[in-house]
C-alpha cells in the first residue's frame, strides 16, 4: 500500500493544469478555420488549377527545401511564408505575362498533403508520436486518431501549449476524454495550434505495473546473464542443486 501510495503522489503530483489556461485555446465553432490560412512551408504539397492554362493546370509541387516551387517557362516561385491563396495571386500575375486569362480567380491553388506542420501526442495511445498538423485539428479528433489505450487514465488528459518564453509559463488544462466520448460534453473541445501537446497518463495500476516491469527487467537479464556465465565456466550443472554431477537425481 504504501507503494501504491507513493506511485499515486509522483503521478498526480506530475500535473500541473490550470481550467483557467482553456482560454488560450480557440474553440472551432467560435473560428472559421479554413485552408486558406494555412501558411505553406516545406515539405508541404500543393496542386494547381488553371484550366486556360494546360500547361500547369493539374500540376502538383512539393514545396522544396528553399521555400520554392518552380513552373516550366514561369520559373521559380516563393512558396514558403505564403498562404494558398497569396500563391495563387503570385503565380496569375507570372501566367499573365506569357498568357490571356478570363475570370475573376483563373488561378487556384490546393493544399494535397500536409506536411510541415505536427502537433504531438504522448503516452498511452496506439498512435503516438508527432501528428500532421492542418489547421483544422481539434482535441477530440486528435485523440480520436491515435486512440487511447486499454493503459490510458482518460480523465486526466494533459493539453499543452507550450511556451519557449522562459518568462512565460505553457498553458496547460486537463479534460475527460470518457465523457467527451461517452457523453458527448464537448466544451473543452478546443482547436489544436501547431506544436501543441497531448499528454495521455497511464492509469495508476498501469504506472505501477510498469514501475514493476521497470525495476524487474534488468534485475532479470542480469541474473540470466550470471547464470550463462555460470554454465559457461562449468560446462554444465555444477551438482549443488537438485541434481547430481552425473545428472540424474540423488
């Protein structure tokens, strides 16, 4: 018990959420998040659509390492730093000056892959690890994603938004990913910005279990690795235990 007890102080004692840090947080319904203000960066991938224009209309690009993309008889583009849609205007005034083009917005450009830009979700989830960040990612659906684990104490998620002001402290609220689930609570629900983190705890049986395994498993491959020195010297059973030097019973 008194291990359980000290198992559960480290862990709880491991949280530091404040509900007040929620409204640092964005809720999507309160925000029209859209991919036209997703800002492009490598390795990112975009596909245009000019349909007076068969040379580049279809046309897909991955953002180079420089920031650019480049079209034949157009050239080089700045990409990077660039939304879609200022892309799009950059790319229509290059197309006009090799061609005559109708409409208000000849020229559209498309996010195909997203790729620069991750959140992260850690701990007890079967998909953990850095995630692709959109601009549309919510809480709910990140950790409907990676999907949380048999292991996973589900209402004490940490969100993180974290701060490399070392004057300024990282955001940080807790919420019950069962009782979004479950009952449908969505007000914590908020919408994910590029770097934050999602921290899912281990339940405290499962810390304990694995403060177990911890402790065990190098304690059992160092008494594995004396045995088979052990055997090595004596090419065999040494006769101590139960059984003779001939190796049958006593």
């Amino acid at each position: 018990m008194v291990i359980v007890s000290l198992i559960t102080i480290s862990l709880t004692g491991c949280f530091s959420s404040h509900p007040a840090d929620i409204e640092a947080y964005l809720m999507p319904h309160k925000v029209d998040v859209t991919s036209e203000n997703y800002v492009l960066q490598p390795p990112d991938q975009i596909v245009v659509h000019c349909s007076e224009v068969p040379e580049i209309n279809g046309q897909a690009q991955l953002i180079r390492p420089d920031g650019k993309v480049s079209f034949e008889d157009i050239g080089e583009i700045e990409a990077a730093g660039r939304t879609p849609e200022q892309l799009a205007n950059i790319l229509r005034g290059k197309v006009l000056e090799l061609y005559k083009l109708e409409g208000d917005n000849p020229v559209n450009i498309r996010i195909i892959s997203y790729q620069s830009k991750k959140y992260y979700v850690l701990g007890q989830v079967a998909r953990p690890g850095p995630q692709v960040y959109s601009g549309r990612d919510t809480l709910f659906s990140a950790l409907a994603l990676t999907q949380p684990t048999n292991l996973a104490w589900v209402n004490r998620i940490q969100v993180i938004r974290p701060s490399r002001d070392e004057n300024v402290k990282a955001k940080i609220f807790e919420v019950n990913f069962d009782r979004m689930g479950a009952h449908g609570e969505m007000s914590k629900d908020v919408l994910l910005q590029e770097g934050d983190v999602i921290f899912v705890p281990p339940t405290i049986l499962a810390a304990i279990a694995m403060k177990i395994e911890e402790f065990i498993t190098p304690l059992g491959r160092a008494l594995s690795g004396a045995y088979m020195v052990e055997r090595a010297g004596t090419g065999g059973y040494t006769g101590t235990g139960a059984y003779g030097s001939s190796g049958g019973y006593r």
